[in-house]
C-alpha cells in the first residue's frame, strides 16, 4: 500500500516538475558520486527506448493516417516553414559570425572520419535513402526511407476494405500508447543522462571555448525567441509565445538531453496530440522535420566555418556570406543523411573559403569537444520547431476558418504570461 501511495504522488505530479527533479538528482550524483553504471544505464535505456520504439511508430503511424485520410492537410505551409526558417538561421549565424568574430587555436587532433566532397553527394545520399529497403531503412532508422515507403504504402492501401484500415489503424494506437508509457519513464531517463554528462565530462565542459559557445548558443536562442515567433506570428497573427513557451518545455527540454532527434519523434507526436493537431498532417510533418527541418545544423555549420574563416584570416563580403547561408541551409537538411551530423558538413562549407581539408577537420574536432552543449541545443531547437511549425500551419488553417486557436487545453495561456 506504502508503494502505491508514493507511485500515486509521483503521478500526481507534473511531467515537467518531475523531469526537472530527475535533472537536479542526476547533475548532483554527477558530481557526488561518478562511475556508478547503474545510473548511466537509466539514460542509455530511455534513450534506446525511444528510438526503438520510433520508426516502427512513424511507419504504422503514416500509413494509418493516409489509408484513412478524408482530406487534404496543410503540408506545403509546413514545407514552406522549415525552409524559411532554416535558412534564416543560417543568415542570423552569418551575421552574428560578423558581430563577434572568432579565432580558433587549431590544435586540437584532426579526426579520422570522411566528410561529404560535395553539396552533390550530401543530396546524393538523401536521394538514395529516400529508396532504401522498407526493412533495412527500419532497422537503421532511416527516417526519409520510413517516411517515403509509409506514404507508398499509405496511399496504397486506401483502395482497400475498411476492416483492413482498422487494423493499421489499431496498431498505431497500441504503439502510440507504448510510446506514452515510454514518455512517462523520462524523469528517470534524463536522471541518467544528465549524470552520464556531469560525471564523464566534469563541470569544465562550460568552460572551455567559451566564446564559441556563447555565439553558437546565442543564435539558437534568438532564433528560438525571436525569429521562430515572428515566423509563428505571420501564420497565426496573435501572440506567439504561448505556443513557442509549450514547445520548448513539451520537446525542447527533452530533445536537449536526449540529444537525438529520431528519439524524440515519440515526444512530439504526444505533443502534437495534445495540442489537438490533426494526426492526418502531425504523422507525416514531424518524421519529416526530423529530417529537413535543421535551424540548429545550419547554425553549428555557418557559425564554424565563418570560425575557420577568421582563424585563417580569410575576408568574406556579402554575396559570400549569403551563399555560405545557402549552402549552410541546404547542407543542414542532408545531415541526417551523413554520419556524424552536422559537424561532418563543416569542411562542405569550408571549402567555399578555400580552407583546406586538413584545417577544417581540425575544426570538426573542435566541434566534437564542444558537442556535450552545442549538440544538446541544436537538436532542442530543431525538434522542438518540428511541433511548432506543424502546429502553425494547422492553426492558420483554423484562423481562416474562424477556428479558436487554443494551443492546446494545458498549454501557456496568455494572461499567465503577463
């Protein structure tokens, strides 16, 4: 009975409050006491749970929702939103690069891992993902893959009975449900993570490049408060931030620690639904954005390689600048297609300068030494405006059609954020 009593306490408190305790305890015990496994293992299980549970979750997910779709959704504005704000990022990167310019000391040992040659072979990739094998894009969480033969499959399957409907139908329910289960384990999950982080990398990760961070950081956050509302106000046309304030704290917090965008697809299609998005429009817009939608990669690129540039004491003048963004933007979609992410794609945008391959892999490795952060804030950015954008453009349909727009029957309201 003691038991139960405490689990029901336990419950009775918010998502949030709960993941914040579970994020003291851990940073605590980071420091206390480092090396325990038993503590690191709840982040590795959390973490692996997620993306277990994720493509099979996107798979049953689209096809459900096609099979069964009544009308046309709102993907083009979608679409439209990831690119405009992609590429803005990378523009604000740029110019923030001017603002505070950064030398690095290149001495940090160059990594041994291949980046891409060339803009070609990063769409390339994405191509070819794109026709993938249904199974092996699956198994390896190949999200364009998943997402592409979903939507084959999906439309296929409207030609069929309903019975046949139901039963997708009822699978995606029952792995929307595991996923629920998944989600309520986070407090524990992101307990571990956070002492995995303190405990191997110590507090002297806030530190070191301290500069770097702070501009790399710095544009995530502007873009975060600043041009994602603007965006979000040209589609909804009231106060943005309540849906920008649940966003964050809904997918950003645990994006940050989870530090993976493929695991936190499950997040954000539980947020969607509360947000009472169209499941029709939120199954395929939120793997999609996992995969296009890459604020944070395009920030990581430009403001490194605009890093590099100083460091070799490059000039850059407008036109250049404004194609490194371009090129940052379109690069930053293709990540997910390149391994190692974004920071691989750092010699791509180099070598717009000139910079050879040997500097810029130096480069690369810095970006490594200051993953713990700057991977973190990336991938909270990135996921947290997958749900953001979705949910603007549905709630820009409802504007039209002289819907209420409530964010949600939890979400901020805007008196409490007089």
């Amino acid at each position: 009975m003691g038991i139960k009593k405490v689990a029901q306490a336990w419950n009775s408190v918010s998502l949030v409050k709960r993941i914040v305790i579970g994020l003291v305890i851990g940073g605590v015990l980071g420091v206390a006491a480092p090396n325990i496994e038993i503590i690191a293992l709840l982040g590795t299980l959390f973490v692996s749970a997620l993306k277990g549970v994720a493509p099979i979750l996107v798979f049953f997910l689209v096809i459900s929702a096609l099979a069964n779709a009544k009308a046309a959704g709102s993907m083009r504005t979608v679409v439209l939103l990831y690119v405009v704000s992609t590429f803005v990022a990378a523009l604000v990167a740029v110019v923030a690069s001017f603002l505070f310019p950064i030398e690095l000391t290149l001495s940090a040992p160059a990594t041994d891992q291949s980046s891409p040659s060339g803009i070609g072979e990063v769409l390339g990739t994405l191509v070819m993902n794109v026709v993938s094998n249904p199974v092996d894009a699956l198994m390896n969480a190949n999200y364009i893959g998943i997402l592409a033969w979903a939507v084959v499959l999906g439309i296929a399957l409207r030609a069929a009975s309903q019975g046949t409907k139901d039963v997708f139908t009822s699978v995606s329910d029952a792995v929307s449900q595991v996923v629920r289960w998944v989600i309520a384990l986070a407090p524990f999950g992101i307990l571990g993570l956070v002492y995995s982080t303190v405990s191997e990398n110590g507090l002297e990760i806030f530190t070191e490049y301290g500069q770097l961070l702070l501009v790399l950081v710095g544009c995530m956050l502007f873009i975060a408060f600043v041009t994602n509302p603007l965006l979000v106000f040209w589609g909804i046309r009231k106060n943005p931030y309540p849906l920008v304030l649940r966003c964050l704290k809904d997918s950003g917090i645990t994006a940050f620690f989870t530090r993976s965008s493929a695991a936190n697809i499950p997040v954000n299609m539980e947020l969607c639904r509360k947000l009472g998005l169209d499941k029709d429009n939120y199954s395929v817009s939120i793997p999609l954005g996992a995969t296009i939608n890459m604020a944070g990669a395009a920030v990581t690129i430009s403001v490194m390689a605009m890093a590099a540039a100083h460091t070799m004491g490059v000039g850059i003048d407008l036109p250049t600048a404004v194609i490194l963004s371009a090129l940052s933007a379109v690069s930053a979609c293709g990540a997910s297609g390149v391994a190692g992410g974004s920071l691989l794609l750092i010699p791509l945008a180099c070598s717009l300068f000139g910079i050879g391959n040997d500097v810029a892999m130096q480069v690369v490795a810095i970006g490594f030494i200051i993953g713990v952060i700057q991977d973190s804030c990336e991938t909270a950015l990135n996921s947290s405006s997958d749900v953001l954008f979705t949910a603007t453009s549905e709630y820009r349909q409802w504007r039209k059609a002289g819907k209420e727009i409530t964010f949600g029957k939890d979400a901020f309201s805007e008196d409490e954020l007089a």
